[in-house]
C-alpha cells in the first residue's frame, strides 16, 4: 500500500520516483502518479463546480529521466475521472499556470522535484487563479488514496503551452521598451544561459536568440535529466562559479541561471575590471526593488527571514519598506498577497532562493519573468552609457556570514526545537551586548553590538526535518566567530542539538 501523505512537501508533491544504489525506496510509483492524477481531476471537478467531462487538464515536466513516464500516468489518471487531459512535454513551472490564467486549460500539473537529485521527482499543480496550497494537496492525496474505476472515460492529447507563453514574455520585453514586434533590441549583445540541462534552454534559442542576443558560450541548454554538469539550482556554488566563468571567459553582458523547472533563477553581471558579480541572493532582491521604485514608486518588499541588515536599509533607502517574513516561498507570497488585501502596496516578494513573484505577473514566482524584468533594464542602461550594476551602488554587504544547519537527534523533535527556541530568546533577551529583533515572524533574530560580533543571528525550526538551520552575518573581520560562539554557548546544554558544525565556526 502506498502511503499518498508522505509524498506531500507543502504546497508540492515529491517522493523518489527512480530505484538507485543504496538509494530511498521508490514512493512515486507509476501507480501511485496515475492516482494523483484522478484525484486531481476529481478535486479540480469540485473546486470548479463543473462536471469533470467538461475540465481539461494540461501536464508539462522537466528533464528527469521519469518525467515522460510519470506524465503519460498522471494523464491516464485525469482521463479516468472523466478530465480531458493533455500532455505538453519538457515545459517550465510558470508556463503551466500561464496556460491556465491567459490559456484554454482549467487545470495544470508540473511534474518536477525543483533542484532536487534526479532519482527524486514530483509535481506542482495550478488552477486558473492560482497554485494549490497545502490543504488542497492534502485533500487530492486522501483522494488519491480512495478506492476508484479505473475505467477511462475522458481523452488524452498533447499540446504546446510554451509557445504562448515564449510569446508572452517577448511582449512583455518589447512593450516596456515601446518596440515594435520586428524589433531586436538586445543586438550586439551577448547574453548567456545556463539552464543546468533542466527545461531553461528555451529563454536561449527561442527567446533572447530572436531578439538578436548572441548566446554563444550558454551552458548546458540540452535537457538531460541525469544532471551530468551541476545542480540546476542558482543558490548552488558550483552552478554559480560556472555562470560566473561563462561570464567572464566569454566577456558577455549577463549570464543567467536557472533551476530545473525555472521557477527560479539567478544572474551574473561583469564587474567593468575583468571580472564579474552575482546577482542573487540579496543582491537579486535588491536590484528588483530598485527597478520596481523606479516603475512604481515607493513599495512594500517582503522577503523570507535571513536577508541581510544592509538590504533592510537599502530598500528603506529608496524610500521603501521591508517587511521580513518567514522562509518558504509560498509563505513570502502569500504575505505579500495578504498585505495587498490590507491595501499596502506590497507588489513584490521574493525569497533568497531565488523566487520572484510580482502582483503585476498574478503574483507567480517566474524565474524567466524576474530576468525578463533585469534584461528591459540593462538595455536601458547600456543606452544611458550605464552599468545594471549602479542600481545597487549602495547596497552594504556584510563582511562575513555563514549557515549552519544543526541536527536534531530525537524523533519528536518539535517540542525540542521549541524549547530550545523559548531558551535563546530568554537568555539574549537579558545579556549584555545582544538584543532581539521584535517583530520577528520564524524563530529568533537577535542583533550584536560592535564589541560582540557587529552583527546578527537568526536561529529557527526546519517544520519538514529534525534540523535547526542557524544564519550569522557580520560587518566586522572575525564578527561571526564571536556571535557563533556565544550562540554555542547558550545552546551546549542541549543533548538533543548537535552545535559542532556552530563549535566549528566559533573556533
């Protein structure tokens, strides 16, 4: 018997969908595909209140090696409950709501597991308004788990959902700049993809290539589900140290990366003396806001927990207010959303992972769109005899920070982790040097002053893992090792925690 509630990882489904050496067993079977694609179905019956026979249902994938297979079950299974399903073949994430929003389909599912290894898949789903959320998956799994007719009752096809949505984003490029349809306004540039062999080669020869880009020295635009080169994944060091290579090797305007189902992305700028500055992370949020103030005036950005004390007062500098919100990129947008239903004019959240949503783009967390938004810009500024990279002129980096992801050795480590959370406010709350950050929405955020580290720390829960994910960051040469250490110390009582990896970097 498979059991459907382990395959849901929040708003997704994921689960291991190929046998490998010493590997997970197999979870996402054909069997267990097909019957999320009835429950789908089913489910997307009842949410619209129109009978299954009158729904369609379109199915993209990335590379992985599954993808094709799993996508031919997830149609058997729609067409089973009565849904007209239609296989799109190797699409991205934001194509498969475009479909639904601006296209005929009433429903659309994503086969992929995002940057995950390719043994490992699943999917995301899309209605006309919007992505599923937790409660939603929860219900199409106990569906999914139901007795049923596998009889087939409804048609399975194919279609192209990336055409309309290539087309989509080349409007969007031409009318910011006021061009005609003909026009080709990244002539003698040179712009260059990195699509980690998951589904972003297209932004290379069926967007930027048209437009009159030269993308001579793209990476790994072929779709090969093995991942032979580098996690597709713009929050990966070695898939950033290749786009950044790329950039400077081959002298080109911009380099972009995108994770395997470009929901994400990230970009790399030369620097005007040989060599070249990434764009992601803070740095990506940053240069949004920038662009987005000049379009709009002044914004409310809600970004998750860990960014940087210097993007606070870079987006408070233009004007703006930050608002900090909690890790997840479904957490960051649906905040914004909430924000923009209390009338602020929060229209942009964006998570350091690297996913972007814009209210002007329903609030889609679109890699290809938030590049679409820097490549308008840098035309502008090549034709102002500027670099992209002014915009973020003022941006403070800090001198030092790290992660450290501590495990938690229990079963039940939620309580654990909670007291553990109630214990470090208390004492910082009271210790000279330190004071907590209010207004603080996942775990504890507590700032040092100069003589304790010039900095700060954000300790918090894994809600899926027995980890507690702890970020420093300082301003001061040896900042991190003081902050680390004091942390260390306040957490050394804990059995349950392992603090060697925080031990380590406060040595």
């Amino acid at each position: 018997m498979i059991d459907y509630s382990s395959l849901q990882n929040g708003s997704d489904i994921r689960g291991v969908a190929l046998e490998t050496n010493g590997g997970k067993p197999v979870n996402l079977t054909l069997d267990a595909a097909r019957d999320i694609g009835r429950a789908f179905g089913i489910w997307l019956s009842e949410r619209t209140g129109r009978p299954a026979s009158g729904l369609k249902a379109a199915i993209g994938r990335d590379s992985r090696v599954t993808g094709e297979a799993i996508s031919q079950a997830i149609a058997e299974g729609l067409s089973e409950a009565g849904v007209s399903a239609f296989i799109s073949g190797l699409s991205s994430t934001p194509a498969m709501f475009m479909c639904c929003a601006e296209g005929p389909f009433d429903g659309g599912i994503m086969v992929t597991a995002s940057h995950l290894p390719y043994e490992r898949n699943g999917a995301k789903f899309f209605t006309k308004e919007s992505g599923l959320e937790k409660a939603d998956i929860k219900r199409i799994l106990g569906l999914a788990g139901q007795e049923h007719d596998r009889g087939c009752k409804g048609s399975i096809g194919c279609c192209d959902v990336m055409t309309p949505y290539i087309e989509g984003l080349k409007g969007r490029i031409l009318g910011a700049l006021e061009l005609d349809e003909n026009a080709r306004p990244f002539e003698g540039m040179r712009i260059i993809v990195d699509a980690g062999n998951g589904a972003g080669g297209f932004f290379a020869e069926r967007l930027l290539k048209p437009l009159g880009a030269d993308v001579a020295g793209s990476l790994y635009l072929e779709p090969d589900g093995t991942f032979p080169n580098h996690q597709p994944n713009p929050e990966n060091a070695e898939a950033m140290a290749a786009i950044t290579n790329a950039v400077i090797e081959t002298g080109a305007d911009m380099g972009i990366i995108f994770d395997t189902d470009v929901d994400r992305a990230g970009a790399v700028l030369p620097d005007g003396s040989g060599g070249a500055v990434a764009l992601d992370r803070n740095r990506l949020i940053a240069m949004m806001t920038a662009i987005l103030c000049r379009q709009y005036g002044p914004i409310t950005v809600v970004t998750d927990s860990i960014t940087s004390t210097g993007l606070a007062e870079f987006i408070e500098g233009l004007g703006c207010r930050h608002h900090r919100f909690k890790r997840g990129y479904r957490n960051v947008i649906g905040e914004a959303q909430r924000l923009m239903r209390e009338c602020e004019n929060a229209i942009f959240a964006m998570e350091t992972s690297g996913h972007g949503a814009l209210h002007e783009n329903y609030f889609l967390d679109d890699g290809a769109y938030i590049i679409v938004k820097l490549l308008v810009e840098l035309v502008r500024s090549k034709a102002a005899g500027l670099s992209l990279t002014h915009l973020i002129d003022g941006l403070r980096e800090p001198k030092e920070s790290c992660e450290a992801r501590l495990p938690v050795n229990c079963a039940d480590f939620a309580p654990i982790t909670a007291k553990i959370l109630e214990h470090v406010e208390a004492v910082f709350a009271d210790k000279p040097g330190f004071s907590i950050v209010p207004n603080n929405y996942e775990g504890v955020r507590v700032n040092a002053d100069s003589a304790h580290g010039d900095g700060w720390f954000l300790i918090r829960r894994s809600l899926h893992d027995p980890l507690m994910p702890v970020n420093i960051e300082s301003d001061s040469e040896g900042g991190v090792k003081l902050i680390a250490s004091a942390l260390a110390e306040t957490l050394k009582d804990f059995s349950e925690l392992d603090i060697s990896l925080l031990e380590a970097i406060a040595k």
